[in-house]
C-alpha cells in the first residue's frame, strides 16, 4: 500500500507540473503584445418555423478572463463577428422574431465556455423560443386573509407582446366547477375540444379604443377595489387595492362603488343580470380563469343565442353556463386547492396543461408569473408554455405590477381620466 501511495504521489506531482506549464504557457501566449485577433462566423439555426426577419435578435461574445465584450445585432441568419482574442467565450443570441402568421416569440440561444482559437471558424447556434401570448394573467391573488377575508382578491393582466392592445370589449370569465373537484361536470359529447364552460362572465368596457394598454403595461382588475388595509376592512390585508383600473362591482352598499372603472357583466345562469347575491367571489381555494377575445365581425353571446349555454346534463338543476370557444381564449390560468388536484382539471389541456396553487385558504398568497427576459425598454417578458405548474412562481406575497410593468396612462390615480 505505501508503494502505491508512493506511486500516486509521484503521477500528481507530474500532472501538477504539466498542468502548471500548460496553464503559464496559454497565459503567456495571451499577453504577448503582438497576439493576433481572430474573427469567427455564427450561423443561427432557429427551430422556429417562417420566421419573417431576425433583425432584432442580439449576438453577444464574453470573455470573462479578459474582460472582453463585444455585442452586435444580427441582420441575417450569418454573421461575422471579428476582433476576438483567443480564449474561452460564451455566446449568446437573444430577442424577439415573428412567424408569418404574426405570432411572437422570445427566443434563445447559446454556447457557454466555448474555446474560440481558431481564425474563421464556423459556430452554429441552435436558437429556440418560447411563443409571447399577447395578454395574459401575470398575477392572481384568489386565497384571501385570515380571519375569512376575501374581498381583496385581485387578478393583473399584462401586455406581454410589443404592440399596444385595446382592452375594449374583452371578455374576463371564471370556469365551472368554482372549486376543482374530481367529480367533474358531463358536457355535451360535441363540447369537447371546443369549448370550454363559464360561470359567469364579465368584458372591459369601451367603444374599441378607450382603453390602450401599450407593451409592459398592465391593469389590474380587482373584486373590490378599495385599500383594504383600512380599519373598516382587513388591516392584515397585503394589497391595497384602490389603485386598481377596474373592479367587479356588484352594487352592494356595504362595499361602495370606487373610482375604478367598472366591468360589465355579461352572463350568470342564463341572463345578463348579476344575481341576488351582491358579491362576486371567486374560490377561494382556486378557480380556473380565462381571457377572451371575439373576433371582429363574429357574435357571440350566451345569452341570447341558447346554443352557446348549456347544462351539466346528469344534474336536474336548471343552471346554465357559458360556452366559451377555445379558439377565441388569448389566456387561461387553473388553480387548485393543491398539487393533488390535476385530477379535477376544469380547463382542457391546450389551453392549460398544469395547475397553480397556494395550499392553503385565508393565507394571504397568490401567484406569480416568472419572468424569463427583460425587454431593451426594462420591461419584463414573462413566461407562458400554456402550463400553470411551469409558469408560476406559487405562494408569494401579493403585489401589483410584480416586476415593474407600467401603469397606463389612463389610470384614475394618475389623473388623465
């Protein structure tokens, strides 16, 4: 044993040596003064399908060692990039393409630690995206405060695209069942894949463009928007909703009308009307939620046209809930009492293959959407795979504009309107 000990010793010392040669020799060779810089060409190959242009996709090279960084904009699917020292880089391609329908995506690509020492080398890139839904839910605040306090639930939606988006006329729905249970409802057999099934529904007012809600920008629609932290209400609140740009206002003269701009209500077991109940509250444990835009020159409304409502057809009740077109959904989010749930799944998979959840009712937590990119102006591009498992960060404090999205300008608090 202490031969081969003795053996060991002796190999380490000569790789030590080797390794301490190999490593004085490279640093050596970089301070040279008259080292040659090299250049290198990068071929993007995007798994993307008919990207129109990758004119505003960002090429970087970093070399940390030597403090060496070098950024350029891509105008084609090749570039040259020169002026590079020898060395270990990590590169990186970045932003935002269209596809020929129009769509968005964020898109990425990368080689980290890669060796670049040889003078005209082609690098290929794979670069892959993720598609930006135009408007979605960026947080949901649903589980409400200790002791049994629930009327500062809330719901944000953000602009996630780079176009300006009009809010006018957009439908905000919560699905049936209110809670996800196991016991799921019996649509009709030519329901599925085509629509999905409201409780209620409520749209943004407006006549087409009274309310632009420009990229990075954000509104929050909530059920009662006052600061609840106020004595009259719950002062362990997390969220004073009174900055709010909309509420679900139900009449009720207990919990006064505010300056938000009010929704309108749409649907409720087969009428325009509100109900006798004069408060809308969503699950507390977690409803399913959805965004809906109709296409123009295309009605839809489930109250006059009786084929887009309909019943749970085991149940002898009479209720009557809302068809909702797949095809027309811009987003949808579920959320459960727990990760137990995805058995009760009340949104079909294409529009939300997960579920959210926060554990636990009464606890003052919602969630959060992740932010995977910062746009060149600060603001944040934020996931969505179509997956509230993924997409959600679960559990957190509930705040507005999470990540410094931006308040329209149209913002009663801000005075324009």
């Amino acid at each position: 044993m202490r031969r081969m000990n003795k053996i060991y010793s002796i190999v380490a010392s000569v790789l030590l040596v080797f390794m301490t040669v190999a490593c004085d020799s490279f640093n050596s060779a970089l301070n040279v003064n008259d080292i040659s810089t090299i250049k290198v060409e990068v071929k993007t190959v995007m798994s993307i399908q008919n990207v129109d242009s990758i004119e505003e996709l960002k090429i970087s090279f970093d070399n940390y060692a030597e403090d060496l960084h070098i950024v350029k904009t891509m105008s084609d699917s090749v570039i040259t990039v020169e002026g590079l020292l020898p060395g270990l880089y990590s590169i990186n391609i970045s932003g935002k393409v269209k596809d020929a329908a129009g769509d968005e995506y964020y898109v990425n690509g990368s080689k980290i630690n890669y060796a670049v020492v040889k003078d005209a080398e082609v690098v290929d890139i794979s670069v892959s995206g993720l598609k930006i839904s135009p408007l979605i839910f960026s947080e949901i605040f649903y589980a409400g405060t200790t002791p049994y306090y629930f009327r500062n639930q809330f719901y944000e939606i953000y602009n996630n695209s780079s176009n300006t988006i009009y809010l006018d006329g957009i439908y905000f729905a919560n699905l049936y069942p209110t809670t996800a249970t196991k016991t799921l409802p019996q649509w009709p057999t030519e329901d599925e894949g085509v629509y999905a099934h409201a409780e209620r529904v409520w749209k943004f007012p407006g006549t087409g463009k009274d309310y632009p809600l420009k990229a990075g920008e954000s509104v929050v629609v909530s059920q009662f928007a006052a600061n609840h932290k106020l004595p009259a209400y719950c002062p362990a609140s997390p969220v004073d909703c009174s900055s709010s740009e909309f509420e679900f206002n139900m009449n009720n003269p207990n919990y006064p009308d505010q300056p938000a701009v009010d929704m309108v209500h749409v649907f409720y077991n087969g009428s325009a009307s509100k109900g006798t109940v004069p408060q809308y509250l969503t699950s507390v444990f977690g409803g399913a939620f959805v965004l809906l835009r109709i296409p123009e020159g295309v009605s839809w409304n489930p109250v006059t046209d009786l084929t887009m409502r309909t019943r749970d057809l085991p149940k002898t009740s009479t209720t009557l809930y809302a068809k909702i077109p797949i095809q027309y959904v811009l987003d949808a989010v579920e959320a459960g009492q727990n990760e137990t749930m995805m058995a009760a799944k009340r949104v079909p998979g294409v529009l939300d293959a997960g579920m959210t959840y926060v554990g636990s009712t009464y606890n003052s937590l919602g969630v959060a959407r992740k932010k995977i990119a910062v746009n060149s102006d600060g603001t944040p591009v934020l996931q969505d795979t179509n997956n509230s498992t993924d997409d959600f960060d679960r559990g957190v404090v509930p705040v507005f504009r999470r990540y410094d999205s931006k308040m329209p300008s149209w913002n009663h608090t801000l005075g324009d309107k």
